[in-house]
C-alpha cells in the first residue's frame, strides 16, 4: 500500500513544482527525447526477437517454420513505430496541461512496446 502513495506522490511532483513557477519547454525537444526512448525500446524488441529466433534455430527449429513469426514480429514492430511517428508530436504539445498528459500517457505506450520485448522472449 505505501507503494502505492509513494508512487502517486511521485508523479504528482512534476505538476506540483509547476503550479509554483513554471519553466520554459520546448515542445521540439521534448517529442525528440520521447521518440529516442521509444526508438530505444522498440530496438530492444527486435533484439530479443532476433535472440529468441537465434535460440529456436539452435534448438533445432527449422528457420523456414520460423519465417511467419519473424516477418509478423517485424510487421508490429515496424507498425507501432509508424503509429507513433504518423503525427509530429510537437503539434500535440500545445500546453502544460497536454505536455502531463501526452507525457504521462507515455507509461503506457512504452509499456506496450516493453510488453512485445518481453513476450518475444518467451
């Protein structure tokens, strides 16, 4: 449960410190971290395809059999990073208040994109 508290208490501080002097931002800048994070981490679910495809070869599985999972890993792969590049993201961050929320709903997309990484592992 304290983690919990903590952990909300956490991400109320960004909106917190704001509210008593706000900083200047560039939306430009912000989106480019963004995206190198999410390039990072979609990075990381073509390497832990390409090991469990590795495995699955030396573990006797034909690499002819493996063709259709390879080609769909990189399909939604390739799709996610099209969908997430589709609309400049600093069109989206207008203001404060869209910057927490685009920021903060970030959890979520990288999470999806961690959750392939891990499920490709498997």
């Amino acid at each position: 449960m304290g983690f919990w508290i903590f952990a909300a208490c956490e991400l109320l501080v960004p909106a917190w410190a704001e509210r008593a002097a706000p900083t200047t931002w560039h939306p430009e800048h912000i989106a480019e971290r963004y995206g190198l994070f999410t390039l990072i981490t979609l990075g990381e679910s073509i390497l832990a395809a390409s090991v469990a495809v590795r495995s699955a070869t030396e573990a006797g599985a034909s690499a002819i059999g493996l063709l259709p999972i390879i080609i769909g890993g990189l399909l939604i792969v390739f799709s996610f990073w099209w969908l997430y590049f589709e609309r400049p993201a600093h069109e989206v961050l207008t203001s404060l208040a869209a910057a927490f929320v685009w920021g903060y709903g970030h959890y979520f997309v990288l999470a999806a994109a961690a959750a392939f990484r891990l499920r490709t592992r498997l």
